[in-house]
C-alpha cells in the first residue's frame, strides 16, 4: 500500500489540506484542525483532522503536538503522543478519521481554529519479536485495538 494521506468522506467537501512537510528536511508533516474548537482549562476535547492515512503494514504514524501549541498555549496530547497504527484505515466500522485528544493544562480558554497547524505526523517503520502471535484484524476506530 502506498504511504499517503486522504481527506475522509464526512470532510470532503470542507476545504481540508492533506499534511504536508513545511520544508526540505523536516521529519513531520503538519496537520491541521479540520474545523474550529474551543478547550477550556484543563479541559480534553477530541480535535479532528479530516484526515485517513494510508501506510505499510510494518510502519505506524506518530503524532505529537506542534511545540509552539506547547509553549504557548499549555497544550498537549492527552496520550503523549498519538499512535496511528496501519491497519486503522478503512476497516470494517471506521474509515479511519484522525482525531487528536488535546488537554488545555492553562487557566484560559484556547481557541484552535480550523486551518491551524496543530500537530506533526512521522511515519517510522517498526519491528517485531520472533515469537508475535498477533493474528486478529482491527475491527473499529479510535481506541479499538483493546476489541
């Protein structure tokens, strides 16, 4: 499967930008917030991307929060960072929509609007023990790896 990004089918038509990388030699292509949200303090709101991504079976996508939402506006990833495993995409109950889980740790109310560059995305190639066993199929969406 050829490694790429796709707008999902509920944002199709909502002027959403495939992540690119900013320049020649970054690792991360930056996504941005397929619409506007509000988080207030200490506050977890799910942002979408209106993005899918496609990649190789043995490769997963991480995502981090841009460090400029960091250091300015006391953002992070609920999770640390956000792991986009390969086969999220396209099965049976979810087309593969990514969402990014971000905490307010601030004391004001922080405003993300669509279009801002809010996360980078690194593809990395992974490796297994010689003794996996993991033989079931990803059957939903966000957070479904637990069945």
């Amino acid at each position: 499967m050829a490694r790429r990004f796709k707008v999902v089918e509920s944002f199709k038509n909502m002027g959403i930008n495939l992540p690119t990388r900013k320049t020649k030699y970054s690792a991360g292509y930056d996504f941005e917030a397929g619409e506007t949200a509000h988080i207030g303090p200490n506050e977890i709101v799910l942002i979408s991307t209106g993005i899918k991504a496609y990649m190789e079976y043995d490769e997963v996508l991480v995502l981090h929060i841009r460090s400029s939402l960091a250091v300015k506006k006391r953002l992070i990833l609920a999770n640390g960072t956000g792991i986009i495993d390969a086969d999220y995409v396209d099965n049976k109950n979810n087309e593969g929509h990514i969402q990014l889980a971000v905490w307010n740790t601030g004391e004001e109310i922080i405003s993300i609007k669509k279009g801002e560059a809010i996360a980078q995305g690194i593809f990395l190639k992974y490796l297994l023990t010689c003794d996996d066993a993991a033989e079931k199929n990803r059957i939903g969406g966000f957070g479904s790896t637990d069945y």
